[in-house]
C-alpha cells in the first residue's frame, strides 16, 4: 500500500470534510499555508481562526490571507 506524504494527506482529509460556511481553527498558522487552504475551503461564508505565539507568524500570515 502506498500513502500520500502527510500534508497532502492530510488536505485530502480535510478537503472531503471541510465545506463552505464551516468555521474551522489552525492553531499554529507558521507562514499562513493551511490557513489560506482552509480559507478556500470555508469560503466567504466560513471562518478560519487561527492561533500562534509567533507575532511574525500571524503578521505574515494575515498578508496572506487578506481580501483582494
């Protein structure tokens, strides 16, 4: 048996999961990766809180995820 590498596993999981207006946490932002996935997720209509104790982290990650 073959196994996807964990992140991708692990969005495959919550991508069959996860649907929009949920409101979902990520409780270690880092660099705003899998709080911009899980955006797209929830859509307009969801949200995501995220969690960090890195202040770096959650500035990088809020430039990320801003509204265009």
């Amino acid at each position: 048996m073959k196994l996807e590498p964990s992140l991708r596993y692990s969005h495959t999981i919550m991508s069959q999961v996860i649907k929009s207006g949920d409101n979902v946490i990520d409780a270690t932002v880092g660099k705003g990766n899998d709080t911009e996935f899980l955006s797209k997720l929830v859509k307009e209509h969801g949200k995501v809180y995220g969690f960090d104790l890195q202040k770096d982290a959650i500035n990088i990650t809020k430039k990320k995820t801003r509204k265009k």
